[in-house]
C-alpha cells in the first residue's frame, strides 16, 4: 500500500504543476481585468473633479461679502478645491485662450472677479448641481452661477454606460475564472481518485482524507495568487513606463485590495473545488474509477 500512495503521489505532482499554472493564467487574467476597472473609474473620477464651477461675484463687491463667500464656498463637503480670479488673473486667462485684447478702449468690467470651484466626483450630477446653483444665487455678492450643463449631462450618461459595460464584463470574467479553475482542479485531482479511494477502502475517515488534499490545495491556490499578482505587476510596470499618463492614475491602496482579492479569490475557489472532487470520489463506487 505505501509503494501504491508513494505512486500515485508520483503521478499527482505533474497535475498539481499543470494545476497552478491553469490557476495562475486564469487569476492574471482576472487580475488584469481588475486593473482596467481601476483605471477605468480612477479615469471617470478625474473627468468628474475637472468639470469647473465658476461664480461670477457682483460688480465693486466688498471683500469682506468675497471673503465670506470664499470661505464658505471651501468648507462645503463637495467643494474638491477652488480659486479666486480676479480681473487681472481674468485678463491674462483670457489672452492665453486666444482672445483679442480689448482692454486698449474698454475697462475689464467685461472680464468679472469669480470664484471657481470643482466638486468632487460623487457630487457631480445635474441634480446636485441645481441645488448647488440654487444656494449659491442666494448670497448677494453673487451675480450668476456657471458650468457647462450639456458636457455633465453627456457625462453621466455616458458613464453610465460605461459602469454597465464594464459591470457585465466583471460578472462575465468572474464566471469563467470560477467554471475554469473548478475544472482545472478537477482534473488535478483526477490522477488522485485511486489513492482517495484506497484511503477510504482501509478505514480512513473523510476529514484523514481531505485534510492533506485541502491543505495542498491552500498551498497551490496561494501560490498561484502570488504568481498572478507578479504577473500582474509586471504588466501594469510595463504599461505605466510605455504609457506615462498611466502613473496619473496609480492608485496602490485599490492594487493592493486587488492583490490580495486575487490570493482569496484563488485559495477559496482552489479548496472548495477540492472538497467537492473529494466528495465525488469517495461518493463512486471502485469499478466506476476506471
């Protein structure tokens, strides 16, 4: 019996190599979806904090009227950051947008002082911001509240369409991962049925069975993980140094939830798919091994 389980255990070792690597290249591929979904929000957030809110103050309003709406305008929970401009700032803006200098025959009373203010991305949608104007409009150093309506109603919409493209993907990929590593781990387990069988066939419990199984099946699940995120990382390395705008978006606080997401997600599926091919051979009959 020792020769036999020193066999069979012979014969499980090439199927637990083929195991990993299946785990492996289905976890970077998980993996690299992951990091695009990253990016793709990293990305949307940044288009979201770059729509500007610009409140035109009143003509010849005092400073103290400004301060206090500059300081209430920053203490807001949506306000992301914001700027004072006044008419000189607003003068040299307009000639660096291309604009002809008319200050020559007329006064920089058609270039007004404003505050301008970008929200942060939850804040950022049509309903909000009417609220956000509507306060606004309230104060009476302020003269017109501005921001670009058709650019942030096209914006949620279209990033809605985005967050179900890229929610359907996750969803779809996160089946695969699950049917594929099931089946790469059933077949691993495969050249083991006889030995699983044998065990049970001379008393041995379920749990003096499963335990060495599940344990190596913690093993291969954790090293495939690693081996993943390597992977991984190598890539996002890769494409960061090809493409610099890439580091914008680097966020190594989500890198290292997905990181540690991919080792779970790899040592969960890995163990439970065990456990069921354990059970499945255990459950057969000897003549229905071969």
């Amino acid at each position: 019996m020792a020769q036999f389980g020193k066999s069979a255990a012979r014969r499980g070792k090439p199927s637990y190599f083929m195991s990993i690597l299946g785990v492996t290249l289905v976890l970077f591929l998980l993996g690299i979806v992951g990091w695009l979904t990253i990016n793709s929000q990293k990305l949307i957030q940044y288009f979201k904090e770059s729509v500007e809110v610009q409140v035109f103050l009143k003509p010849n309003v005092a400073d103290t009227a400004r301060i206090n709406l500059q300081e209430y305008i920053a203490s807001q929970p949506y306000t992301k950051n914001w700027r004072y401009t006044d008419k000189e700032t607003a003068k040299k803006e307009w000639l660096k947008s291309g604009g002809e200098d008319f200050t020559e025959f007329l006064d920089n009373s058609l270039l007004p002082t404003s505050i301008d203010f970008s929200l942060k991305a939850e804040y950022m949608d049509s309903t909000r911001l009417f609220g956000i104007r509507d306060t606004l409009k309230q104060f009476a150093a302020v003269d017109e509240v501005r921001y670009p309506t058709t650019v942030v109603g096209n914006m949620q919409k279209n990033f809605n369409v985005i967050n179900m493209v890229l929610a359907g993907v996750a969803i779809l990929i996160a089946f695969l991962v699950i049917v594929l590593i099931d089946n790469t781990i059933r077949l691993a387990m495969f050249s083991n049925r006889f030995l699983i069988k044998t065990m049970q066939m001379v008393g041995a419990t379920r749990w003096f069975i499963a335990k060495p199984l599940n344990l190596r099946a913690i093993i291969n699940g954790a090293i495939s993980g690693i081996l993943a995120i390597v992977m991984v990382y190598l890539v996002i390395l890769t494409a960061e140094r090809m493409l610099p705008d890439l580091a914008a978006l680097h966020d190594t606080g989500l890198l290292i939830i997905l990181f540690l997401a991919l080792i779970i997600i790899g040592i969960t599926i890995t163990v439970f798919s065990t456990y069921r091919s354990v059970r499945k051979y255990l459950r057969m009959k000897l003549d229905e091994l071969y």
